[in-house]
C-alpha cells in the first residue's frame, strides 16, 4: 500500500503529536521533513522545518474526518 500525504506541519514535534492522535485511533502514521525544509541554513538534521504528515492511502479519508472533528471536552472534568 502507498503512503500519501495527509497534511503539512511546521515541524517535527508537530508531526509527532498528530501522529499520536492518528495512532491511538488505529491510523499508521509516520512523517519526515519536506523537501522544502531540506536547504536549511544551518543543514541540521533537527525536528524544525516543514515536515509531511504520511499515512497509508487506504486510511486518508478516515485521518482526514479526524483531523476535521473538534475534540470532545469533558466539561465535568476538574482543572
């Protein structure tokens, strides 16, 4: 199956993040710097730059209906 690309963050540690939501709702995802971010001034491998959000192409449409429903609050729930 091909990967395809759900979505384009500022960085990796957001990448990170929505790939945990995506994997917690049983969505195989991994990301990796864009092409964009690859003539970085400083040429560091670091986890700043534009980086693509990868999932397989069979589960797209079900990452992106995720990414589209606004988190449940839990308005009970203490500070």
């Amino acid at each position: 199956m091909s990967s395809v690309t759900l979505t384009v963050v500022h960085d990796g540690m957001e990448a990170e993040e929505l790939c945990g939501l995506l994997r917690v709702n049983g969505i195989p995802c991994y990301h990796r710097r864009t092409a964009i971010a690859q003539g970085a001034v400083d040429g560091s491998a670091s986890m700043s730059g534009p980086t693509e959000v990868l999932v397989n192409e069979r589960d797209l449409e079900r990452a992106r209906e995720l990414l589209s429903t606004p988190p449940k609050v839990d308005r009970d729930a203490g500070p």
